[in-house]
C-alpha cells in the first residue's frame, strides 16, 4: 500500500494496454474454433459417407457370398445325389452278377456231385461183384485188379 496513486494508475494502464488485443485475440480463436467446427463436420459426414458405403459394399459381398454358398451347396446335393443313384444302379448290378454267378456254381456243383455219386455207385458195384466172386472162389477176380494196378 505503499506504493502512489500515480503510480497505481500506471500499473492499472499497463494492465489495461495489454488487455486492448484480448477482444481481437479471443475474436481470431473463436473464427478458429468456428473452422474447426465446420471442418469436423465435413470430415464427420465423410466419414459417415464412407462407413455408409462400406457397410454397402460388406452387403452386397455378404449376398454374393450367400449365392454363392447356395450354389455351391446346390450342385454338391446333386453330386452327391448322382453318386448315390449312380452307386445303387452299380450295387443292383454286382448283386445280379452275384445271384447269376451263385445259380451257376450250384448248378456246377449239383453235376459234379451227380457225377461222382455216379462213379461211386460203378464203383461200389464193381467192389461188390469182386466180393462176390471171391466168396464163390473165383480167384481170378484178385487178379483183375493186380492188372489194373500195374497198368496205372
């Protein structure tokens, strides 16, 4: 408090000369604040625009993708439909070349077993004659069969 009125009034003018460019300061940092504004709501809508176009375009791949994915789907069915009529008809076959081949084996088999049933039975007669003509003594019988070994 020591310090003049005069000189109080100086120090109150020194302040208030410095105070004069405030307004003009304040009035460049508000037209500053104002751009920036502006320029963040351009940038904002730009980039809104382009979040617009990319969820667009992701749309539009993501249909594509899902026709895709029908089609895909759509020609494997019937692959695998064309595979499995396709297996069927070659099972139907192989079972009817089986039933063919198993009546031709039994048929085989019912012959050959006539024909051995038919040369037991020759043979089987031819013993019992021998028997018989051994018991009536007929020793020529045994020799018979000494020939047919010695010729085999």
């Amino acid at each position: 408090m020591d310090v003049s009125l005069e000189r109080r009034i100086e120090i109150l003018e020194e302040n208030m000369e410095q105070l004069r460019d405030v307004p003009a300061r304040l009035s460049a940092v508000e037209s500053q604040i104002v751009q920036l504004r502006a320029e963040m709501q351009t940038g904002f809508s730009a980039l809104r625009g382009q979040n617009d176009e990319a969820r667009r375009e992701m749309a539009g791949l993501n249909d594509e993708t899902r026709h895709e994915m029908a089609r895909l789907n759509d020609e494997t069915r019937g692959e695998m439909v064309r595979l499995r009529d396709e297996t069927r008809g070659e099972m139907v076959r192989l079972h009817r070349e089986m039933v063919r081949l198993n009546d031709e084996m039994r048929r085989e088999m019912v012959s050959l077993n006539d024909e051995t049933n038919a040369h037991l039975r020759v043979l089987h007669e031819e013993v019992i004659s021998r028997i018989a003509l051994l018991q009536e003594g007929h020793p020529t019988a045994f020799r018979k069969n000494e020939r047919k070994r010695k010729r085999r």
